[in-house]
C-alpha cells in the first residue's frame, strides 16, 4: 500500500483552455506517490445545451438537471472531458484510468429530495468503494473521476465536483494519509481580494471563525472552507486551495 | 484465473432500441462465468451530429471522422451509451466497468494511413493489454468497451466494434478459453435469406469457400465470416454469430 494519496480537483477554469489543460495535465503526471484526479465539466456542456436548444432551466440561481441536460453532461463530463484527460494523462506518462461512479460501482449517489426545489438528476455523494479505489491504486493506476454518479438502480446523477473530491478524498484516507488541492483560479484564500500576494497560509477550525466574521472568507468561498474544514475533521490530512498553474507548489492556503 | 471468458459484441440494432437494450442487460449479467461486452454507438452519433450540424462526410461510403465528429463519437460512445449501458448492468447485478482504450492504456491503436483516403481519427488496434484484462477479471469486473481507442500519444480514435470485439477477444484468449458472440439482427447466417428457420449451424474453414462461392454468404456477412475465421484460427476458441433476442440460446451461426 501507498505511503500517501493526493487528490486534485480541476474546474472549468482548467478544462476550458487547451494550453492550460496541456500543463496541468504534465505537472499532475509528474506529481510523485499515489494519485486521484477530480474535474468538473467547464463551459462545454452548457454550449452543447444551447446548441441542442435544450431549455435551460434555473431555479435560485442554479440549473435544474432535466433528462436532456443529464445526458449532456454525461456526454460532455464522463465522455468527451473524461476521455481527453485520460488520453492526455496516458501522453504524459501517467496511467489514468476514467471512471464514472457506475464504473465498478465506485461512487454510489443519492438523488437529492424534490422538496422544497426539485433538481432533477442531481445527486449526493452516498458511498465511495475504499476498497476498489485501493485496489486500483495498487495496481500502478491513477482514476479520473467526472462528476458523474449513479444511484445503484440504473440512474446516472449529475454531482456537485468539489463534494465528489471531498468524499473521494475521505475514501482515500482510509488507506493512507490523504491531502486534497482544490485547483482555483487565484493563489489561495486572500487576505486582500485585490492582492493576488496577500495569500493566508494556514486556515483551522479555530482560526476561521473571525476570518468568516470580517468578511475575508465570504460568497462562494464560505461552503469551500466549511467543507475543507469537515474533511479534515473526518480524516484527510489537509485541504489546500491553490492555483491550478502551481500545482507542484508548496503555495495555497492549507486547512489542516 | 477464470475457466472460460464470453466476449459479447452489441450493435445499433440492440442500442438503439430501450426495451431490447433493457432485455439484453438482463441476459447478459445473468451469463455465467467471466465476461466482456464491446458496443457499438448506434443512430445516437449520427443524430447528434446532424442537431449540431456538422457536415457529415462520406467517402466510398464510409464516414469521415473529422475533429467535431471524434468529439461526437466520444460523447456518444464513450460518454452517454458507454455510462448508460454500465449503470443498467450494475441495476441487473452486473458489476460492468466502462473502458476506452485510453483507460488504463488497455487497448491502443494505430491511426489509419492518409493514403489513398484519409479517413481522419479512425484507428485500428494495435495491442490490447490482456493482463490489465486478466487483472479487472479477476477482481470479478466486467469490462464494457465503446469502439474509442487511443494513440498512447493524446489523440482518441474511432475504431470499428467488431474488430474491437474480435482483438479483446484475442487477448481474453491468452487467459482463458475463450468464445466470441456476434450479436446480430437475424438469427445467424441463413441458408435462405427469407427464412429465419433456416440457420446454419456451423461454419469452418473447410465449409466456408462452398458457401461464399454460391453467394449464401455475400456482402456485409463476408468481412465478419472471414473475420471470425482469422480470430479462431489465432486462438479465439470460437465465434458465434446469434440473434441479440437470443443471447442465452444456443442457437445460432458457430465459427471454428
């Protein structure tokens, strides 16, 4: 068995622009140990959407995932981005292996209620199989997980890529200490928004509080650093928020 | 190690069609023993391909496989039937893992020469890993594969299911004996091509030339005949061509 795991998380960000995928693809191939790969889906399947005329629908602010936008995404996710990460990772060296959560049934899903908002085909990480991904793991093997789930009865389920990095990553730990990297699109968490400089180091359970209280920590980043902080809590080493162009840094903001 | 291997190969006929698609699963997970399914896409590719526009190019009536139509063919086969297909063997108890050749490096393929036509990203195998095969086999999954092959070097190529089916089945060989099955939409190669119950029951190197010389096998059967002879003739144990209603059965056209 490994002496340790690291898991990446990629967003659309990454996958959107050729060059930058092409790198990060190389560096992530380089990193050294056991590894997992994580991404979302990017822009593409909202175009694909749009070019389909596939009526989108938003219900606070978030898409409702319809039978038509659930077989594109899990055309575009667990097919076209899956497979090309995949190939690209195989070039560099490093032997991917794509697995959507039906494949193996690694990654089981629960649809979410459809009270009080029904979302359609969109899940909730249920169970991660500890053992195949170790299995997997030993085998030399580097899995590449889309975003896409399954419910176990024949439903594939649209998740959300940052939970799937989380549970994959608690899965993971239970094998051998574990760190996950969210790859964002700035340096870390920043004292100053304005200051791509001003990167804080070091998040804990008891250090975020006040940083949430003052509005350093806020929007979109206070459900990143919860869940980080629930991660850690549960089992995997850290939780770094870092720039996908550094990935091979020792730079971000680490929650331990 | 497994004491025998069944290698299945779907076509449009079966994927384009639910409730058959449906009842096939169910037979298919409930084959005893080992076993690999290799799929066609179906109409799928084609009607997305229209919706979005692309221009279909055909030469000496085959399709060219141009950028926006690899992207395509990974979506549909890859992505959407590859996913569906393994979700609804998993519903069925089946414990099914999708695979491009790209995924673990498992099947690679050598791009078709531009000359005399340039057919774009289509591909023919080149080398299949069978012990990666023999290694998912033993940990009792069952190996889906879409006709998406890969290089090794970045670029996904499209490859034609039979012989997929027929090269998986060749490396399945090295493992375990192991038999081939052609699903058809008739019940096998018929004597009288207007009557179903006419089926004959085995064909054999010795048998065959009589049958290609009076025109019982003719047209698209020729390529799949003399391609099942090459298969067992390198160590397939044998090749059966049976209706897709009939999996179970054993009923059918049996090559050795």
């Amino acid at each position: 068995m490994t002496e340790r795991i690291t898991v990446v998380k990629i967003g659309g960000n990454v996958i959107d622009d050729a060059a930058a995928l092409k790198r990060f693809l190389g560096e992530f191939a380089a990193l050294p140990g056991a590894k997992i790969l994580v991404h979302g889906g990017g822009k593409l399947a909202t175009r694909l959407a749009e070019r389909l005329e596939l009526e989108v629908r938003m219900v606070e602010g978030r898409r409702i995932t319809d039978k038509g936008m659930l077989d594109v995404v899990t055309m575009v996710y667990a097919g076209l981005v899956n497979k090309q990460i995949v190939a690209g990772l195989q070039a560099a060296g490093c032997n991917a292996i794509g697995l959507s959560g039906a494949d193996g049934n690694i990654v089981t899903a629960r649809r979410r209620a459809p009270e009080p908002v029904d979302f359609g085909f969109v899940g909730d990480i249920e169970r991660v199989d500890h053992k195949l991904l170790g299995r997997l793991l030993d085998a030399g093997l580097v899995p590449v997980f889309p975003a896409i789930m399954h419910d176990g009865r024949g439903t594939l389920l649209n998740c959300n890529a940052d939970s799937v990095a989380s549970a994959v990553a608690l899965g993971a730990a239970r094998l051998a200490p574990t760190d996950l990297i969210y790859c964002f699109e700035k340096r870390g968490v920043l004292r100053d928004a304005e200051d791509e400089g001003s990167v804080i180091r070091e998040i804990t359970a008891a250090t975020y509080p006040p940083l949430k209280a003052d509005g350093t920590v806020s929007k979109g980043m206070i459900p990143k650093i919860e869940n980080a902080l629930r991660a850690v809590e549960k089992g995997v080493r850290s939780v770094t928020i870092r720039s996908a162009e550094r990935l091979a840094d020792d730079s971000g903001t680490t929650i331990r």
